[in-house]
C-alpha cells in the first residue's frame, strides 16, 4: 500500500472530524449529505463530489442523487436507477469500490452528456457501508484530469464514506424520533384539548375531537395550534 503524507492524512482526519461532528448535532438530513459531499470533495481535490441513497421503499428498490456540490439543483431532481443499472447500481450491489479512468469510455456509464460537459474524466465510486455490512448508498468522485487512483487514496475514501453512512443513518433515526416524539406531545396537547370542549360545550369526547379539527380547518392551523390555543385560553 502506498505512503500517505502526512498532509493528506491530516485533511482525511479533518474529514472524518467535521463529519464524526454531525452525528451529534441537530442538523437534518439535507444538510448532513450537503456537508458530507463538500467535505470529501474538498479534501480529496476531485471537482465533484456525488451522494446516492438506496431507496427500499419502492419495487423495484431504487438508489437515488440525493447530494452533490457542484452541479446545479435541476439536476438532482429525481435521478434515480435502479440497482443493476450504472456504475451506482454496480457499487451498491458489488458492495465494491470501482476505479474508472475514463467515464466516457465505460459503457455502464450513464451520465456521459454531464460528463462532456462539465469535461470530467476519471471516477472513484464507493459503498456507503454500515458495520453489518449493509451497503445504504454510493458516494462518487470525478476529477477533470486523468487521474489513477492509488490503493491509499481508495481506502480513505472508504473511511470517509463509512463514517458518513453512519452520520445518515444516526440522522435518519434522530429525525424519526424527534417525529415521534413530537406526535405523542401533540397528542397530548389535543386530549387536554378535548377534555376542554367536554366541560365546556357538554360535548362527548368524538364530538369535542370534531369541533378540534373544524376549528383546525376553519383557522387553517394544526391541531397541535389550536390544542395549545385552547388551553392556554383555560388557564387564564
């Protein structure tokens, strides 16, 4: 295996810093992949940096762009594959790292039209791996020169996107519990609510839930809005 100066392994552990950082902090989701693609760009010097999700919740599954730091927006917009198609289908399915030296000269290359003209050349793909080997996603490099990835370079890369997919998936689960927690609290709020309506309007409890989702429409507010409206109308 090659040396790695101490430069560039500086730069790899600032990577895994900034993004070891992320899996505690509020940030959501977008803004993890945002950050996750920016920092790998930056510190591997490739000029675009791209993040593909593996999508289960279709059939066939699908693996889709979901972050990239150096291409307009309109082109993230749904692109999707499916997982035997492409060099991303190859990656998440091999669970393997693949090396092309030139994109336009692949054939399971399918983005040979952004390639000309955004003038990329070479391409490092890698699996986005969880520790029990499950492969959620593919993260890609391309460089505008005509580059031979070493063996080092490969597996820093890999170290990179593997403490990436764990900042996903620990983000993934923070946002679905922060949903859930937030869904018992409202429901909470809303059964305050209705026990108000009760001794208020003499009203059972299905009929005083009804008037809680008319006053929702009606004022175009959540229930959560119009739960807390009414009790603190209550406490005072």
């Amino acid at each position: 295996m090659e040396k790695i100066g101490p430069d560039i392994y500086e730069r790899y552990i600032k990577a895994l810093t900034d993004i070891s950082g992320a899996i505690t902090s509020e940030r959501y989701l977008e803004d993890i992949l945002k950050l996750i693609v920016m920092v790998t760009a930056k510190v591997t010097g490739v000029e675009i940096c791209s993040l593909w999700l593996i999508d289960e919740s279709e059939e066939p599954v699908r693996i889709r762009l979901k972050a990239t730091q150096a291409i307009e927006p309109e082109y993230v917009k749904d692109r999707s594959l499916n997982l035997t198609e492409g060099v991303v289908g190859y990656v998440a399915s091999s669970n393997q790292p693949l090396v092309i030296r030139d994109v336009l000269l692949e054939p399971r290359f399918k983005e040979k039209e952004m390639a000309r003209k955004l003038g990329l050349v070479s391409m490092l793909g890698v699996p986005l791996q969880v520790r029990d080997q499950r492969v959620i996603g593919v993260l890609n490099c391309f460089t505008s020169d005509d580059r031979i990835f070493s063996e080092a370079e490969i597996n820093l890369v890999k170290a990179v996107a593997n403490q990436a997919a764990v900042a996903i998936l620990n983000t993934e689960l923070m946002v679905k519990t922060r949903v859930i927690q937030e869904e018992l609290e409202t429901r909470k709020l809303v059964e305050r609510a209705k026990e108000i309506i009760m001794r208020r309007r003499r009203m059972d409890g299905a009929s005083a839930y009804r008037w809680i989702q008319k006053r929702s429409m009606d004022s175009r507010k959540s229930l959560r809005q119009v739960a807390e409206a009414l009790i603190l109308s209550d406490e005072f």
